[in-house]
C-alpha cells in the first residue's frame, strides 16, 4: 500500500482538497474571536497541545506498544481538531462559533506541533529505519496543512457564494477520504490486522473518551457554559485523522504507523455520538427535575 501512487501522490491531493475546504469556511474573524471567548479558546487548545500527547505518551507506556505503533498514537494526538468536530459540536448543541476558531488556530498550530511531537516521539521509542520527520518532510507538512487552508481562506474572501456552495461536496468528499484511506490501511496489514487491534484498539477507545472527557470537563470546571464545554469536547476528542493518515502514509512512508489513526477514525464517531448523547441527555433530564413544581 505505502509504494502505490494512490497513497505517495492521491493522498496528499485529497488532503489538499480537504483542507482548502476547511479554508472556505473560515474568514479572519475566526482568529479575531479569541479576544471575546479567550478562557473557551486557552482551555481547549491547552488540553490539545500539552495535555492530551501526555495521555498518549502514558497510554502507550502503560500498554508496552510497538515503537511504531507508539509513534503512531502520538502522532495521532498531535493531529488537530477538523471539520467533523464542528459537525457533532452542531448535533449536540456546542458552541459551533467557537469550534471554527479552535480549529482555525488548531490547524496553525498543528504546522508546528506535528513535526515536534513526531519526532520526539520517534527518537523516544527508537523506532527502527528512517522514519524521522526531516527539514524537508517538515516543510512537506506545513505546506499540507496550511496552504490549502490559506488558499480556501482567499477564495472565500473572494467569493462567499462559491463557498458556501463547495461546503457540502467538499465534506462529503472528506468523509469519503477518510474512510478509503482508513480501510486501505488496515487492509495492507491485514495479517497483522487481530494482533494491531487488540494493541490498539483499546488503546486508542481509551484515548478517544479520555479526549472526549477531559475537554468537557476541564471546560466545566473554568466555569465555562454547556454549549462551550460541548465545544471543547469535541474540538480535543476528534482528531483530523485524514492530516495523521497522510503523513503516516506519504511522509513516514510507513503502514504500521497509520494503524492507530485509521482505528481511532473508525471509533470516534461511535465514542463521540455515544458521550454526545450522554451530556445532553444528562442535560435535559437535570432541566426537566428543575423545572418540575415542587409540593
């Protein structure tokens, strides 16, 4: 799988696509929100930066990976938030507003933190064969996740009604990505698809609802309101997959260290829909006990 064109040039195209979608529905405001909601925007981007790579880094010690198989979990922590985060932040009621300007930041910063994470996490398992992040690999990944996203932010600017007609076939097309890619990836390890599963497949389940958890709750405890909390969850619980895909697959060259990511893309939507429905359930029965006459 790792030597198709598919996987060396396709990949990094539909990445392309995919984030000159997200370009388009983004404007400068996004950024500018920070300054209304800065203790929303500081917690989230703190759990996903700092905290949740050290719930992946004790994760993988705590269950004696593979290195590259570790390598993959912490790269799968330092991909950012994407668009799908906006899309369960909508069903469950979050802050959506809020979501765009975590995941415009969160995709600048991402240019920056996935290299670092990356290779601190490969020089740390001592992961075998030339899997470093290099100066040019490094450019490489930049130029994948920030330029398309600068490009779809100018034609935007340029034309609204074009993007907001390119917004749905482009998240279909994403949804559509991520799923190939995902199914490519396990299936080009098909014979070692039982032993990758049971590694990290609990692994990752862990990861996801630790994610899902912690940016609820550290939300809640800032004293931040429910749509925000909801916000958070979701921005530092759901990872853009398809960004950790691409450069396990096309930049590390590497099957194996796609794995964690490709079974996180499958659990996610199954976690996050699950502890979506718990929040706002727990929600609405707490509004409904209050509401209720008394005597």
């Amino acid at each position: 799988m790792n030597d198709s064109a598919l996987i060396t040039t396709g990949l990094p195209i539909a990445l392309a696509i995919i984030m000159f979608g997200l370009g388009l529905s983004l404007t400068t405001d996004d950024f500018r929100r920070v300054t209304r909601s800065p203790k929303a925007v500081v917690v989230a981007l703190v759990l996903q930066v700092l905290v949740l790579p050290l719930v992946a880094f004790g994760l993988v010690k705590i269950f004696d990976l593979d290195p590259l198989l570790a390598v993959g979990v912490m790269l799968l922590a330092a991909s950012p938030g994407g668009t799908t985060a906006n899309l369960f932040s909508h069903l469950f009621r979050g802050d959506v507003a809020l979501n765009i300007t975590l995941t415009a930041i969160n995709s600048v910063l991402a240019a920056i933190t996935i290299p670092i994470i990356t290779n601190l996490a490969i020089d740390h398992f001592d992961a075998e064969g030339d899997l470093g992040l290099q100066l040019g690999k490094v450019v490489q990944v930049i130029a994948i996740v920030l330029i398309p996203v600068a490009v779809g932010m100018a034609v935007r600017r340029r034309s609204a009604d074009f993007a907001a007609r390119a917004d749905r076939p482009v998240r279909i097309f994403s949804i559509a990505v991520l799923v190939i890619v995902s199914a490519g990836a396990l299936l080009g390890e098909r014979e070692n698809l039982a032993d990758y599963m049971q590694q990290v497949g609990l692994v990752t389940g862990i990861f996801c609802l630790a994610s899902l958890t912690l940016g609820y709750a550290g939300a809640r405890l800032l004293r931040l309101d429910k749509p925000q909390a909801i916000a958070s969850s979701m921005e530092v619980g759901i990872h853009n997959t398809t960004v950790a895909l691409t450069i396990a697959l096309s930049v590390l060259d590497s099957t194996e260290v796609a794995i964690p990511s490709a079974v996180y893309s499958v659990l996610m939507y199954v976690l996050a829909t699950a502890f979506g429905y718990l929040i706002t359930r727990r929600h609405s029965h707490a509004e409904k006990n209050l509401h209720q006459p008394t005597g």
